[in-house]
C-alpha cells in the first residue's frame, strides 16, 4: 500500500498511464469495498503532497492520485498549450480506465479548477463518473478573490521562460515560506521534493506554459460558479485560513456564493495537508462521514 516515505518509493510506486496520448503517473491502493476518493494537487508540485495524508485516508478510502501533464512524473511536453480543461480530459479518461462509476474529489490549488471543470461537465451531462462530493483545499475557486505571488505573475509573463530558468530551490524554498503559516513552515524533506519533481524531465521550462491556468480561471469563472451554485453534489472548503494566496479571504467568499455547503478553517498557510496533516484529515472525514455512510452503489 502506498505510503510514499520518501521520493524513491514514489516513483517506484507510480503506474505510468497512457492517457490522452501521454504518459500520467498515477497511484491507487485500497479495495472495491470503499468509496474512491479521487485527489487532485496543485502548482507548482505533484501528488507528493498528498503522502502525509495518504496512509490515514486510505483507512476510509480507495485512493487515486496522479501528476498531472507537466507535474511531477508525468509527461512534460514543451512547447506545450497546457490547459485545465485538458487536465480534465486526462482526469476523466483515468476514472474510465479504471472503470469507476463513482468517486468523491478532494482537490487542492490547481486541482481545484480541474474539479470545477469535472463538475460542470458532470451538470451537462458529459461525465460519466458520478461526483458524490468535491472538497476543496486552498485555491483560486473564485478569480476575483484570487491573490497569486509576484514570481507567478512574472512567470506568466514575457520574462517567463527567462525567470524560469533561474529558479532555485533557495527560490521555491522562499516561495513556500510565504504561504505556509509562520507556526507550520515547510519541511526540508518537501522542499527537496517538490524541488526534484519540478526538474524531472526538464520541468522548470514548461512552468510558464502552466501558469495559463491563471488566465483560465477567469475566463471559465462564472460557469464553474453557476455549476456549484446550481448542482446537488455537496461541496466543502477547508480553508488554511493565514494563506496569503486563497486564505480567509477566499473562505469568506466561498460563504457569500454558495451559503449552504460547509466550511473548516484551519490555523495553518496554503498547504493544510503538508503542515497540519492530522487535523486536515480529521476535517475531512467529519465533513464527509454523511455522505459515505450509505451502501455502496457500484
């Protein structure tokens, strides 16, 4: 059962997918007999972050992860359009892969506009795989309340490929430091991770092309919005409220838009499932427990 104590027993623990015409990484473990939960990271780094949290929730779940194109292990074409709705294409042909019918989504920063997108395609139709709930981690959910760091914008830029190939990890480290809470700071062991997924297969030049996303979330804002205010699949927010990217602020706004789903807001920065892990999870399953208590309908 995958644990991922560190990046050498990640990689031998990845699958390598082909999906959309590419190679994913992908990770499953657990049985038939529980409810898939389905786990979506964030930018820049992979579905490394989930490994603090893997072994508790795979107590209550059968758990799917990948990296998606341009992250981590998977394949990082360059040039490159990367797209959310892509991201969604590959997510989408994963759950057929593995014929599941049914799954609820956590999802983190990046990986909750790929949610955004898999639940909107659920309300027209388009989505064979049930979305039973979605939780959402840190991220920009609502454009406008969106707060990226100055290095994202320079990344995005026409100095992109330029400030991209002058990353270090003395500059992720810096990064991360910002957005974590002061009392949770990153740990080494993440940053050297993080750091080494990034470069795998040349990764640091396609981090502009990834950071279109930003550009995306605006321009699908209001039907990924309308899609949550409008389904009856429960949605919920655990919010690290001393984010300065998707903190408070966003939790607040998360309240005004759609004021019948549930929020948790945790003393920590951007990365609840890395500096407060325990309590992340325990969050988790109470927001969660009604709705997998029922039998099974796959």
């Amino acid at each position: 059962m995958p644990v991922f104590a560190d990046l050498e027993q990640y990689r031998q623990l990845a699958h390598m997918s082909q999906l959309c015409g590419y190679q994913i990484a992908t990770w499953q473990s657990g049985n038939d007999h529980k409810p898939t939960l389905l786990l979506l990271h964030g930018f820049p780094s992979a579905s490394w972050d989930w490994h603090d949290i893997w072994q508790p929730l795979s107590e209550h779940f059968q758990l799917l992860a990948l990296d998606f194109l341009g992250f981590g292990l998977s394949d990082k074409p360059h040039p490159h359009r990367y797209s959310l709705l892509a991201q969604a294409d590959i997510v989408d042909a994963l759950l057929k892969s593995k014929n599941i019918e049914d799954c609820h989504v956590l999802a983190h920063d990046y990986g909750v506009s790929v949610a955004q997108e898999l639940l909107l395609r659920q309300q027209q139709g388009r989505l064979e795989c049930r979305l039973d709930s979605i939780t959402f981690l840190n991220g920009g959910l609502f454009a406008e309340a969106h707060r990226p760091l100055f290095t994202q914008t320079l990344l995005r830029g026409a100095l992109g490929p330029l400030v991209a190939k002058l990353l270090s990890k003395s500059n992720l480290r810096k990064g991360f430091n910002k957005i974590f809470a002061k009392a949770t700071p990153p740990a080494s062991t993440d940053i050297d991770a993080i750091w080494a997924l990034l470069n795998e297969n040349k990764g640091k030049r396609v981090v502009p092309a990834l950071l279109g996303y930003l550009n995306e979330r605006f321009q699908y804002r209001d039907l990924w919005v309308e899609a949550m205010q409008q389904c009856h699949t429960p949605l919920a927010f655990i919010n690290g409220r001393e984010d300065p990217i998707s903190g408070e602020h966003m939790r607040e706004r998360f309240v005004e838009l759609l004021p019948g789903h549930k929020t948790i807001s945790l003393a920590t920065g951007h990365y609840p499932q890395l500096e407060a892990p325990q309590q992340m999870v325990d969050a988790f399953l109470k927001l969660i427990k009604p709705f997998t208590s029922g039998p099974r309908t796959r």
